[in-house]
C-alpha cells in the first residue's frame, strides 16, 4: 500500500522538501522538484567542501546551519554527510561525534557522551571513568596530542547549538572551537541552530574563535514550488513494484492537485507556515484515511484534514464544559469587557453570576457557593484561568485573582458550536454589559 | 640525632632512618638521599664535608649533588647518545644550587654503583658510540659522566644478583664501589684514576664477555645495577572509578594520509589557517620584547615575579607569550639562561578554578592529587626551601575564570612568587585592562603587583603585515583585497582570528568562481566582499523576507500595536487583535487563536520576537528583537 511507503518517506526523511530535492537534483534524479535550488544548492556545496578539506586535508573548521524550524537543517547535514562518506577516502578517516542540546545539558554530560562516541581510553563497554575534570583533562590532552597530518579529524555536530551557549562558561565551546584554531587534532565543528542571533550568545573569546561562517537556509520559494513540492511528495516513485497502482495513484494526485478547494487550502497553509513539517502533518492525516476500498485521497479528505489541523485546541476544550462552567466564563468575559482585562476573582465571578440569574425568572441554575467554587476550580486546572504572578498562596480561594487566559473570538466560537445551548445563556453572552 | 659535635667540623653523623631500628651513621664520601619535591624519588647526593653552624644547633653538611634521569631535561638527555638507565644518576654541577643542606633533610644514606653495561643489551656498537659521541657533546659542566646506580641500602635482598643470562638488562657489579667518587672537574687526575677503574668494571662485570670496551673519554660510561623491584604501592586499587592510570589520551591515527595543497589558493588557506605557526610574530616586537626581558631577568637572578597582559580577544596576546618561551626555552638548551620549568594553565580548559592547583602539581611533578592537597603540596614546595630548585615559569590563560568568592586561587598564585625560594614567575592572560581593579580584592592585587603590559587591537596595517607575513611570497591575494579585509577588520575588532577567516573564506569563493575566462586566478575585491557580507551581514531582514504571510502580518501587526499603545511591548492578546483586523484588510481568512500562536511561536523560535514563556498563551507579552525600521524596509521591499 502506498501508506506504507509514505509513511517511510515522511518518517525517514525528517524535514524532506527543498533540500532534499536539492540533493535529489544533485545526484541527477530528475523526478524530485525544483524548490529554491539555488540558495540550497550553494549551502549544499559549501558545507560538502568544507567537511571534505576537514575529513581528507586534515583542516579545522567551524560553522553554523541556521534557519528556522523546518527549513532542512539536519536534512542538508544528513545529505552532506551521506555524499561524503560515498568517497573511500573520507569514510575512513572521519570520526563523528553528535550531541544534542536537548540532551547534553551541560558539559559534564556532554563531554562523557564525547568520550564514549570518540571511544577513548577511558571508557569500558558503555562507561565513562572519572570524574568531570578528569574527563576535560583527558579529551583535551588526546586532541592535542594529534596533529594535522596522522590524526583522524572529528566531526562535532552540535543540533540545538544554542543550548550550548548557554552552558556554564562554555567551556565546551571554548574548547571545541579553541581545537579548531590550533595545530591539533582536525576537528569539524558544525553547529544547528534556529536562532538567527546565535552569535550574540557566544562570549568574546569564544566568538573570536569561531570563524564566523554561518549557512542560512531561509525557504525563499513561492507557492507554486510548495503545491510542486505537495505533488511530488505524494507521487509514487516510477519503480513502485505494483505499477499500473502507481499510474492511477498519480494520475489521482494530479486531478487532486488541480482540484480548486484543494489549492485554496494548501494556500492557507502556505500562508500561514512554510515549514514542511506541518506539510507533513497534513499529508499524513490524508493517507491515513485511504483503504482498499477507496485506493485515492479525494479532495474530501484534504479538505477534512485542513479542518483538523486549523482548527482551535482552546475552543474545543470549550466544548466539553458543564453549563455552569460555561457561565463562569462568560461571567468573566463580561468583567474582562467592564474592567478592560484586569484580574479577577471568584466572588466577583460569582456576583456577575448571580446578576444574570436575578434577571431571569426560573432558578434552574442557581448553585451553592462550594459547587460554583469547584467548577472555578476545574477551570484553573483546565488551565483555562491562571493565577496572576505573584499573588500569594495565602490568600483565600475566593479571593485569589485570576486571569482568563481565553480570548473572546474563542468563547464566542465555542458558544455557536456548544450542543444545546440554552439560548438565554447564549443572549448573555452576546449582550454588551452583563 | 646529632652524634659528634665538636666546634665546627663534624667527622660523623648518627642519624634515624625510618623503618630501621638502628640509628645510621653518616660520613663524607658517603651517598645519600636527601629530601626533594618528590617523595618517591628524593635528591641524591655525597657528602663532603659535615659541619656545625656556629653553636652546634645548625647542623649542615656540603655536598655534591647528583641528577637523576627524570630531572635532566629531555634536551641535555639526548646529548647523551644513548638511551639512559631508569636508575642511572649524573654528576652535577650547576652553579645554581645551593651545596649546602641541612642535615634534617637527609633522608639516609645509599649506595651508589659503579656498574658496567651488559655488552648484549647495549650492544657493542652502541658501546663504541658512547665513546666516539662523548667528546663531542657539549655537556657544558652540567653533568660531566655519565652513571652510578643507586642502590637502597634498605632494600637488602639481593635479588638483583641474578645473573647476566636472564633478562635483566644490567648486570651488578656487585661491589660497592665507594671509592669512585668522580668528581672530574680535573682531567689530568681523572685520566689516571680512569685506567684503573676500567680494570676493575672489567673484572667486575659478570657475565660479561670481554668483549667490551670502556670508552676512552672524560665521559665514562658505567651503568648501574637495578634497584630491586619492590614496590607494593603501586598497585591500583580496583573498582574505583578513576581514569585508569595506564590509558593513554589519544585520538586513533588515519589511515589515509592527508593530501598535500595542490594549487596557489589552497596553499594560501593552509597557510593562512589561525592554527598554523607562523616563523616569527609580526607587529608584537615591542610586546615580545618587554615580556621576554621580564622573564629572562627573572629566571638569571632566581627570583620570581607576576606580570598580567590583557588585550581584547585575538590580538596575539597567548601567541607572543608562547613565542617568548620558545626563544628562552632555546636559550636554555644552549646554556645561555639556566634551565626552566614552564608551565600552562588556563581558566577555560578547567571544570573549576580550584582544578588549577592540581593542574600546576601534574605539570610540576606529574602527581595526581584532589585540589586542596595539591594546593598543599604546592603551598610546600614554593614556601619551603628546598636545594636544587629551578625556575618555573607559570602562564595562566584566562585569569579572570579563575575568579572564587573568597578569591584563594588567585591569592596563592600571586603569593607563591613573592616567596623567597619560590623562584616562580607567572604571567597572566585577561582580556580588560582594569580586570585588577575591577574583581581582585585589595591584598590580591597589589600581589599581582603593577608589571602590566596591554596589548592594542591590531591597525590595518599590521593586519595587512601580518597576512602578508604568513603568504610569505604566496602570491594569492590582489594588493587591493587585502587591504579591504584589514580595514575592514581593523574598524570591527581589530581581530587577527577574524582576518585570517575572511582571507580563507575569500579563497575558497575565489576557487568557486573560476570558471569565469577573465578572472587572473587571484583572490579579489569582489570575493572579499562576498566573504564579508556573508560573515557580518545580519540575517535578520531575510529572513523576514522568507518568512510566511502570516508571520509577516503578525510582524505588522506587532509595530501597529506598538504605535498604538506608544510602547514596545504588548501582549499577544492585542497584537492578534491587530493581526485580525489586518487579515480582513488584506483580503485573507482570519486564522484562529491557536494558529497564530504557532505562528509567533516560530517568530519567536528565530529570535524575530521575543517572548515570555508559552504558558502563558494569550497573555504573554510580545517584544521585537529587530528595530521597526528594520521589519519595515523588509516587508516594503516586496
């Protein structure tokens, strides 16, 4: 099933789009689209140049992928480093050692993960010994026994490069780019990153030592590269084993691409983020839904799945509320309305509350104090109202002040879609003044 | 203790040797150990002469001190033409050290060794190499012969008498030969006694087949017996977590050897990598001058001094103190200054500032110890007198992270040289100038003292001076490129790193463009300036550019919510108000709350805004980290 394959397609290849049709194009297959080439083509050869002179002429150096989520980062690292490892020479000299800021969160950890993947003298089996310092003292003492021409240069790829800015001294910075200013062992330091100022967290002696090359992948390519991109992500592949499957699967995509209501929702999605991840969420949501018995995505489907994926996480919550909880909220809306936006707290809820029962006739919703207290409650853990920052503790429940953490086009949204409304809740709601 | 004493001179000594129930007895011409740095391999020397110190308190003795192998630098050792016993000692005669000890620190005597080279071992062609090399090394009065061995008198199993058949590599001469006091400062005698004792290290080496040949020289040639292997405390405990002691640092070797440079453009970026080491360092010969005198001064008078460098980053500051240490390192292997220790540490390649005293005790003695007794070994060894010293000379890198609360670290480092018998000069590296002013404590800086040197950003011209120094005659760079970089340069920082990386970047765009006919093949204006916009342009406005509608909107949306509220911050709340309003404007599906979150979440992930955490949902506040001015122009270029 074609499921299957893009589910593959979609898993294996985290960030796939204009790099890595840039690569595609790279190695002349001609089936993958054009999608900001140029721009992507250059880092491409840049990078590979670079850890070429790294990995076969023993040079050190130091660079920086930044762009923003989404854009290919790891992806043009990942593709890089596959070309390269292709030449005999390099793959069997380069040593790799990845970290992660996510996982490395300080230099401790980061440095005994170092010494396990570069598989010194001081790891058994899986572990490192010693202690921190002895651990710097020791990877620092091996690179520095190395030298240009008969060591093995190292690959140091660090993802999330800011976290480890914000390491204590960076120290492991300093090092890093401290090897790779001085006559020892080669290193390659690339770092990812998605913060464009990266370099102002870098303290002056670490900054110095970076030799301030920094590749930007900005997706710089318009929509009609991205519904290229959406086709020939969803196209199967010329030697899919089942091909008459594979000719009616395209022919499928393409009526479906050409489709209007499909564009205009692919557009939204466009405008709304370039980053091919959610594409890929989307996408994903559509193929879920094809079986045997309906072997296409119809524009149904894509349309459906647009709804899912645009659709409102605070007004859905909304719906799963008990009547009273919703008049809690409106409660509030109409003092955010009266008090532009300062805090509240639960007895001025409650009076609000009450002011509308007063009006009406009938006593169907009139709660004692502890019920309306624990729907205030079940709002706060809904994280739907939050306490104001720095209220203390101490105070009383009643009287701690609350922020809705709602906006009004939410509420009202949810009050069109609520099941059996009352409609006088609904007139409150709309009124101007509670 | 103190046995005999008479007025002045003293003919014997009784002294009490640990581990040994009778005192020991001391007499000149004997061999004895005296208390050093290190614990496990204490001085050796022979008494010449014991005598009283006026009242008979004091009591000294004068000796002539001997070198072990380890304590002869590695420079003089190759002199020696072959490769030393582990136990062998040297004659010494520098004029540094004090020959006068106190009798306290003798630790006990011990016996040295004349022994002779087993002939297999050091094989005969070595043995005449000894003699032929000899005479022409320049040993300079500092060890004038080579060899005796030292022998505990403790250890009293002869074990080492096995025989020359197994596969020790010296054979004993089993005699103690306490007549072969060489002190050669006199060659007629020395060239008599010689003859006789070569008979005797003939006829005493057994197992020796005749085949060998006492060298004919000053220098003579004994080897010695070997110490009995008897050391139970070398055994490591198991199952500590500790770097095991045998592993060695390392990083595996290639398998492929690096390719050469092939063409003009990679020899120049090969040359004009920061790691490479330039000949000689351009445009600091003042700064080179200054701190080599200091240092120089220091080490011929046997005191010690600080001196604190600064200078901002890459302005050649750890490059000349390292240079100046090669040139005296150099003096020292031609006798011109006496011998040194030199030492680096530095404050960023430590986990904690207290790891500076274990770094220095490693570096000094090769001991491994925790930070507070290395600090006492150290406070030790610089407070105490001790005979022999030499002068270290102590470099810290990046002083201002050796900064503690209560600031010891620093204290004791600027302490240390101010001690008499210290001899330890320090040079510290920092980047401000008034660093002593501003975190120091009044009693550490006025130690630190008032030797300060600054190094200035480098001009355009020294920029130029400097690429054109490391080229060397590399024609690669057209004349009017290179000065673009260093003005270039020279305005930003003034940073030889920076420099040096934009030449290399330049070459490599050159490279890249070559297929144009007309280009002469040199790195031009136009590569360095693609080189310099790549490395200092800001990405902010393209990435505006790049970035979706939606978030080019929300950007909007956030200056026109500024203007309206007359500040910079504003809550995502009211920016999304904005953000509706301008949606309707431009004609697009207003987006829901939800998405226009993720939408200034990513905006945020860039550091195009800047947010409060995103617990706070809608509430939380909105900053731009770009100038208005800066969001606008890229949204207009559209």
């Amino acid at each position: 099933m074609p499921q299957l394959h893009f589910r593959f397609r979609f898993r294996c290849s985290r960030g796939t789009g204009c790099v890595g049709s840039c690569v595609r194009i790279h190695e002349k297959a001609a089936s993958w689209c054009i999608v900001g080439v140029v721009v992507t083509l250059c880092a491409c050869r840049h990078l590979l140049e670079l850890l070429r002179r790294s990995a076969i002429q023993g040079e050190s150096n130091s660079v920086l992928i930044v762009g923003p989520r989404g854009a290919g980062k790891t992806m043009l690292l990942q593709c890089v480093l596959r070309d390269l490892l292709q030449e005999k020479e390099a793959q069997k000299n380069l040593l790799q050692v990845h970290l992660n800021g996510l996982l490395q969160t300080d230099d401790r950890i980061a440095l005994k993960e170092i010494t396990r993947q570069l598989n010194l003298e001081n790891v058994v089996g899986d572990k490192v010994f010693g202690s921190f310092a002895e651990n710097l003292a020791f990877l620092l003492e091996a690179l520095k026994k190395g030298d240009r021409s008969s060591s093995r240069p190292v690959l140091f790829v660090l993802d999330e490069f800011d976290l480890f800015a914000h390491h204590k001294n960076q120290t492991l910075l300093y090092n890093l780019f401290d090897v790779s200013q001085s006559a020892q062992t080669p290193v390659a330091v690339v770092g990812v990153t998605c913060r464009l100022d990266v370099l102002e967290l870098l303290e002056k002696r670490v900054k110095s030592r970076f030799s301030h090359r920094q590749i930007h992948l900005l997706s710089s390519f318009g929509f009609s590269e991205y519904l290229q991109t959406v086709r020939t992500q969803l196209s199967l592949p010329d030697d899919f084993t089942d091909r008459g499957f594979a000719q009616d699967w395209n022919s499928s995509i393409q009526t479906l691409c050409e489709d209007k209501s499909v564009e205009e929702a692919l557009q939204r999605h466009f405008n709304s983020s370039k980053d091919f991840r959610s594409l890929h969420m989307l996408l994903m949501l559509c193929l879920s839904r094809v079986s045997v018995s309906k072997p296409s995505i119809k524009p149904a489907d894509l349309l459906d799945a647009s709804r899912l994926c645009l659709c409102d996480a605070k007004a859905n919550m909304l719906h799963g509320l008990s009547i009273l909880e919703l008049c809690l909220i409106i409660a509030m809306k109409h003092l955010n309305d009266v008090y532009e936006g300062e805090p509240f707290n639960l007895q001025m809820v409650h009076n609000e509350f009450k002011k509308f029962l007063q009006r009406k006739s009938n006593s169907m919703y009139n709660f004692e104090q502890p019920v309306v207290m624990k729907a205030f409650e079940h709002l706060q853990q809904l994280e739907l109202i939050r306490p104001v920052d720095g209220s203390s503790a101490k105070t009383q429940r009643e009287f701690q002040l609350m922020r809705l953490m709602l906006d009004h086009s939410q509420i009202m949204e949810a009050l069109q879609k609520y099941p059996q409304c009352p409609t006088d809740v609904k007139q409150w709601a709309m009124s101007a003044f509670g | 203790m103190i046995d005999s004493v008479c007025s002045l001179c003293v003919s014997s000594l009784v002294i009490s040797v640990e581990g040994l129930p009778r005192p020991t007895i001391i007499i000149p011409e004997q061999h004895i150990l005296i208390e050093g740095d290190d614990e496990d391999n204490p001085y050796v020397a022979k008494v010449i002469r014991l005598f009283g110190d006026g009242d008979g308190e004091q009591m000294k003795a004068v000796v002539q001190w001997f070198v072990r192998v380890s304590e002869v630098p590695l420079s003089k050792l190759k002199l020696l033409g072959r490769e030393p016993h582990p136990q062998e000692i040297f004659h010494y005669q520098g004029r540094i050290c004090d020959d006068e000890v106190n009798v306290e620190s003798i630790l006990r005597p011990v016996q040295v060794t004349v022994a002779c080279v087993h002939p297999k071992v050091l094989g005969h062609k070595m043995c005449t190499n000894i003699t032929t090399d000899v005479k022409s090394i320049k040993f300079k009065n500092y060890f004038s012969f080579a060899v005796c061995l030292i022998r505990n008198l403790l250890d009293n199993q002869q074990d080492l008498n096995s025989d020359g058949e197994d596969e020790d590599e010296f054979v004993p001469s089993q005699k103690e030969l306490n007549g072969c006091s060489e002190e050669d400062e006199d060659d007629g005698e020395e060239e008599a006694g010689l003859d006789s004792e070569e008979e005797i290290l003939v006829k005493k080496g057994r197992g020796t087949t005749a085949v060998f040949r006492t060298p004919r020289s000053k220098q003579k040639t004994h080897s010695l017996t070997r110490t009995p292997r008897k050391n139970p405390n070398k055994k490591i405990m198991p199952g500590t977590p500790r770097t095991p002691h045998q592993a060695t640092p390392s990083i595996p070797c290639r398998s492929l050897p690096t390719r050469q440079p092939a063409n003009i453009l990679e020899e120049a970026r090969a040359r004009l990598h920061v790691s490479s080491v330039p000949e000689s360092l351009p445009c600091r010969e003042q700064e080179f001058q200054d701190i080599y005198s200091f240092v120089e001064s220091k080490i011929i008078d046997g005191t010690g001094g600080c001196m604190y460098i600064s200078g901002v980053p890459g302005t050649g500051k750890t490059a000349t103190v390292h240079e100046v240490m090669r040139c005296l390192q150099h003096a020292a292997d031609v006798d011109e200054i006496p011998t040194f220790h030199f030492i680096e540490i530095n404050g960023m390649k430590m986990t904690d500032p207290h790891q500076a005293y274990v770094q220095i005790l490693q570096n000094l003695t090769g001991q491994k110890a925790t930070p507070d007794h290395a600090a006492a070994l150290l406070d030790k060894r610089f407070n105490n007198p001790a005979p022999r010293k030499q002068t270290t000379v102590l470099l810290v890198d990046e002083l201002d992270l050796l900064w503690t609360r209560k600031q010891n670290v620093m204290y004791n480092l600027f302490d240390w040289p101010t001690q008499r018998h210290a001899r330890l000069v320090v040079l510290t590296i920092a980047n401000t100038m008034d660093l002593p002013e501003r975190i120091m404590i009044n009693r550490v800086a006025s130690r630190l003292g008032l030797t300060r040197m600054s190094f200035q950003p480098y001009s355009f011209k020294q920029l130029q001076q400097i690429i054109m120094s490391r080229l060397n005659k590399v024609k690669a760079f057209e004349e009017d490129a290179l000065q673009l970089v260093s003005r270039k340069v020279a305005a930003l920082s003034g940073d030889a790193r920076r420099c040096l990386d934009i030449c290399r970047r330049a070459t490599e765009i050159c490279e890249h463009s070559t297929t144009n006919p007309s280009a002469t093949g040199l790195v031009g204006m136009s590569h360095v300036m693609e080189a310099l916009n790549e490395m200092f342009s800001s990405a902010y406005i393209t990435a505006i550019k790049c970035a979706s509608m939606q978030e080019q909107l929300f950007l909007r949306a956030v200056i026109a919510e500024f203007r309206r509220l007359g500040l910079e911050e504003a809550t995502f709340q009211q920016v999304f108000v904005q953000h509706q309003a301008l949606c309707r404007l431009e004609g697009l599906q207003p987006i829901s709350v939800s998405e226009g979150l993720a939408v200034c979440q990513r905006l945020g992930a860039c550091r195009l805004l800047l947010l409060e955490p995103s617990r706070l949902g809608v509430l939380q506040r909105v900053r731009l980290n770009v100038s208005q001015d800066d969001v606008l122009y890229a949204l207009k270029a559209d």
